[in-house]
C-alpha cells in the first residue's frame, strides 16, 4: 500500500490554517513567552480561551478577512493585551491583526521597554523620569552624561546623581491592577 503524501500534506495544511488552531497556536505562544521571559501564567486555559472567540463575530471576521487574502501573516488574528502593564487575562486581551498589534506595541514600548530613570540628591529622590531621554530634555544635561551616570562610569551629572528605577515598573503595574 502506497502512502499518498500529497493528500496527507494538503489535509495539515487545512487543518493548520483552521479557527481553532489558531487559538491553539496562539495560546501556546503565549505559555512559550511565560517561560522564555519569565512572564507570568496566562490565567485562563486553552478551552477557555476558545469559549470566548470561536463563537465571536470580531474573530470570526478578522478569520474570514485572512483567508481571503491568502493567509498573508500581517492579516492574521492576533490577541494583545488592552493594558500593557498587566498579564494574559480573559478580562484583559482583546483580539485584533497581527500588524494592528505590533503597531500597538511599537506605540506603547515607552511605557514597557524604557529604563526608568530616577535623580537623586544626598539619597533622596528628587525626581523620576520615563526614560534618559526625558531627563536630557527637562534638565539640560547632557544625555551622554546622564547615561554615563545611570552606567556608574561616571559619579555624577550636573549635581545629581542618577540611576535606573527597577521598580516603577513594578508600581505602574500594581496601580493598573488596583484599577
């Protein structure tokens, strides 16, 4: 008996490219990300997550609309956090394209990604910044020495001395949660 692999071949691909694969693949991406950057547990399961969209017409659309463009990766549906600041929570993910949400997280990456920055004098917190940057634009100072400051390369900047805030971050999320 010979194996058709042609027929078997087409029939993955099918099923790759179904609704609830998708939301397989996605929510397996999403535990992958939890290990990899020690992130924590997405907060619903598998099933849960797809009671909530398998049925919707927001997903059922954007599902349709990939289809239709040949399975084109940017078309693709996608979940995003609404709060960046926040976990994988059924409250708190929505769905949307693939490029509507890597724009979103291009938009949003100072309130992630930036260092903090806090100006201290005699250890007293004199004031916080988003980033080096922003201290550079309010103060006048050098950014060069600002982050040669932040680095300990240098003791200090323009009387100040600065360093990365590890916690805002922190606090930011913990505010969000009390929202």
């Amino acid at each position: 008996m010979k194996t058709e692999y042609k027929k078997i071949k087409e029939s993955i691909y099918k099923y790759q490219r179904s609704k609830k694969w998708l939301l397989a693949k996605i929510f397996s991406n999403q535990v992958n990300n939890w290990k990899r950057k020690r992130w924590e547990v997405p907060s619903y399961t598998l099933s849960e997550l797809r009671d909530k969209y398998l049925e919707s017409d927001e997903y059922n659309t954007l599902h349709t609309k990939w289809e239709q463009s040949w399975y084109e990766k940017m078309l693709s549906p996608s979940i995003d956090r609404i709060n960046p600041l926040l976990w994988y929570t059924l409250d708190n993910i929505q769905i949307m394209t693939l490029k509507q949400n890597i724009d979103k997280g291009r938009s949003e990456m100072n309130i992630t990604q930036w260092k903090r920055v806090i100006m201290k004098q005699w250890d007293n917190v004199v004031w916080r910044y988003m980033s080096i940057t922003d201290a550079w634009k309010l103060n006048n100072i050098s950014f060069q020495s600002i982050s040669l400051c932040v680095l300990w390369k240098r003791k200090t900047a323009w009387w100040f001395t600065r360093e990365y805030d590890k916690l805002q971050k922190q606090r930011l999320r913990e505010e969000a949660n009390r929202k």
